[in-house]
C-alpha cells in the first residue's frame, strides 16, 4: 500500500513539473506565430470590390 502513496505523489511531482514547463515556454513565446502574418496576404482569397462611386 506505501507502494501507491509513493507512486502518487511521484506522478504529482512530475505533473507539476510539466505545467510548470508550459507556463514557462508560453511566457517565453514558443507558441507564438511568426509565420502565418508574413504569407496572410499572399493567401488572400476575397474578392476586392470593382465599383466605382460615381
């Protein structure tokens, strides 16, 4: 029974280790897009307007 109290808390330990890596690198902006705003106006797709205000 000491087995699963050890093991519990071992994997609470390891948990709080990988939240704190992810608050860590969303701090740090590892998830932040550098790439997409750069080729958004290459990929635009809509349709400009024709008209003329006459």
């Amino acid at each position: 029974m000491s087995a699963i109290y050890i093991l519990i808390s071992i994997s609470f330990i390891v948990a709080i280790g990988f939240l704190a890596a992810f608050i860590w690198s969303i701090k740090n902006g590892q998830y932040d897009d550098d790439y997409s705003p750069g080729v958004r106006m290459l990929k635009d797709n809509k349709k400009t307007s024709t008209k003329h205000n006459h």
